[in-house]
C-alpha cells in the first residue's frame, strides 16, 4: 500500500512538472489543431515563467484575438511592444484590436506606426481608414480608404465608406462618382439615394438632388430623414407647401425631429403664420440648442410682438451659433432701432452689407452616423 502510494505521489510530482515545462513548441501545435484556448493556457504559462518574453505575449495577444478577446489581445500587444518595440506586426494586430474594440484614436495611432515600416501595406492603409472614419476624420478617411476601394470594387462596404467620407469632407465630386456606383449595382438602396441627393445638393444640383431624395421616399417611405431631406430641398427652392408637408411626414414619423420642427416653424413664418410658428420653433430649441434658423425666426416673432428681451437673447444665440450671416444681424438692427438704440442699430446695419449670403447645403444638416466594418484577422 505504502508503495502504491509513492508511486502516486511521484507520478502527480511528473505530471506537475510535465505542465509547468510547456513550451512554445507546444503552443504552435496547439494552433495548429486551432485549439485557441488551449493555446492561449500554454503562452500564459511561458509569459508567467519568463515575463521578459516579447515574442510569447505578441503570440499570446494573437490567441486572445482569434477568440475576439479583443481587451486582453491589446494589453497583451502593448506589454509585447513594451518589451520589444521592434515588432512590427504587432503594431498592426494592436491596431485591429482596439479597432474591434471601437478605440479608433488609438487604433489610428498604432496603425500609422505599423506604416512607418511597411507604407506599402494595403490592409494596414485600408484598416486606417477606418478608423479614421470611425474618429469622424473625413478627409484623412477618404484619403486611405481610397486605396482599398481602388484595390476591391467589388467590395461595396468599402466603397459605402469611401463615398460617405468624400460627402462629408465636402470631396463632393468624389462622394457623387461613389454613390453612382453603388447605385448602379443596387438602385434599390434607399440610403444611397439620400447620400447622393446629399452630394448633388452640395454640388449645386438641387433638382437633381430632389429627385434622388424623392426616389428614396418611394422605396422607402419610413426611412428616417428622408422627408425632412426632401423638404429641406423644397424649402430651399422656395416650393414651401411641398416642404411643409414633408416636414409633418418626418414629424409624425419621428415627433422629436428638431431640424423638422424648425423648418416647419420657418415655413408657416414665411407664410405670416407666426403664432403657429412660434411654438414649433420654441419646441425645436428645446431639444436642440443650436439650431440657428430657429433663433433668427424666434427673434423676429418676438420683436413683432415687443417682446424686446426675448428678441434680443435669440437673436444674440443666433449670431453666437454663427455670425457670418446676415438675417440676424439685420433683426438685431431693427430690434436696437425699435428700443431706441440707433448707435447699434447703424452697427448692425453695416455688418449686414458686409455679409453675403452663405450657400447652404443639404449635407451640412442631416446626420453623421458612421458605422465600423469588421476588418479582418489579426496577423
């Protein structure tokens, strides 16, 4: 019994030291049967034993990757580079890992440091231009996103990204030449014809930018923003009855839409309908403070009304949001003439013939919501 007992113990003392002896070797094997987690188990034994180890914990960060443990991968990848900032490739892996992660600042910052070495990498561009995407940085977007379009037409996605970051770093000629495309393969989109009424819009083609918002209300009659798209299309064209009702479309498909109610408030205005416009306008604010054109018609209807302090503190909010337009300045004019302030009044009167009209574009009041694509594996 006693023997039997040792023998035991000398075989639990073999197995013990069997597994604290695993080895890299085995790891690769491990990965090669893609037993991840079975992998990964055997790198954390290698980097506890020897935690000066860069080449074990960049493998481990890898392991971690392949199960889309996306925090621990990157913690694993900075203690790698920590060790061994020579390790190239793993500046590439930390970067799609905070890239999964949604860290496109710091996934922006690995990547470009991965490019330092290898600036001829597609996916590494491609990867970086999504991330600059997903930090909203448009121009430095399209500028690599660019070369993974070019590389897969095929690749609609890409293409989606490349055209939306043109439209929103104004590159409009290249957004349109992007949603011609990607219209061409699928006319059905309801979303790419609002982007391409979007860039056309900018490129001054509002006709045309109509009919392509007018398409996708047909295809797709609950999409959010398409009646306010094409009523702010309207409006602009002075067609106020058909803006008027597409405002009221996207209200009742969204009561909270502030732009709408905005719009909607500056149309009955336009119409001499204050007292109808007054509390649209009022409500827009409420939910969103930066609504310009909502102030100047706010200031406006309070000074018809002599309701001066409130006149003045919109007016002033609108020259706040932007000074570069006149309307505003010209209400304040008549304000500070109407409660006898001349002196500010001849002030503002002189800001107004200094100011042009700025041309506004449909673009610049429908939302950015970049969206992340899924980027590939880890090197």
């Amino acid at each position: 019994m006693k023997r039997i007992v040792i023998i035991a113990a000398a075989l639990l003392s073999f197995l013990a030291r069997t597994a604290w002896a695993q080895s890299p070797t085995d790891a690769i094997a491990l990965e090669q049967q893609h037993k991840w987690a079975e992998a990964e188990a055997v790198w954390k034994a290698v980097t506890d034993r020897n935690p000066g180890d860069a080449d074990a914990f960049a493998s481990l960060g890898v392991d971690l990757s392949r199960q889309k443990k996306y925090e621990e991968a990157a913690a694993a990848y900075r203690k790698a580079l920590k060790l061994n900032p020579k390790l190239p490739e793993i500046q590439f892996n930390l970067g799609l890992a905070e890239f999964q992660l949604g860290h496109f600042s710091a996934a922006s910052a690995a990547l470009r440091t991965y490019l330092e070495t290898d600036s001829t990498s597609l996916q590494a561009r491609t990867l970086l231009g999504m991330s600059y995407y997903g930090e909203r940085k448009f121009e430095l977007a399209s500028q690599y996103l660019e070369y993974g379009a070019r590389a897969d037409p095929s690749n609609a996605e890409l293409q989606q990204k490349l055209a939306e970051s043109c439209l929103w770093a104004k590159k409009l000629k290249c957004a349109q030449e992007g949603f011609r495309k990607l219209l061409q393969n699928n006319p059905e989109s309801a979303q790419t014809h609002i982007l391409m009424g979007e860039a056309l819009d900018g490129l001054e083609r509002t006709q045309e930018a109509i009919a392509e918002f007018q398409a996708a209300a047909k295809i797709s009659p609950k999409e959010p923003n398409v009646h306010f798209g094409l009523g702010y299309l309207y409006w602009k064209t002075q067609q106020y009855e058909e803006a008027r009702q597409e405002f009221k479309r996207e209200l009742e498909l969204d009561p909270t839409h502030a732009q709408a109610l905005a719009y909607l408030g500056d149309t009955d205005w336009k119409n001499n309908l204050g007292d109808a416009a007054l509390p649209l306008l009022e409500r827009a604010v409420k939910l969103n403070k930066n609504i310009r054109i909502a102030y100047v018609d706010m200031g406006a209807i309070y000074l018809q009304k002599k309701k001066y302090k409130d006149a003045e503190e919109a007016l002033t909010r609108a020259v706040t949001i932007d000074p570069n337009l006149p309307d505003a300045h010209y209400q304040l004019s008549r304000l500070y003439q109407a409660t006898g302030r001349s002196g500010e009044a001849e002030k503002e009167l002189r800001k107004v013939k200094q100011l042009h009209e700025k041309a506004d574009s449909l673009a610049g009041k429908m939302p950015v919501t970049p969206a992340a694509a899924d980027p590939g594996d880890a090197k």
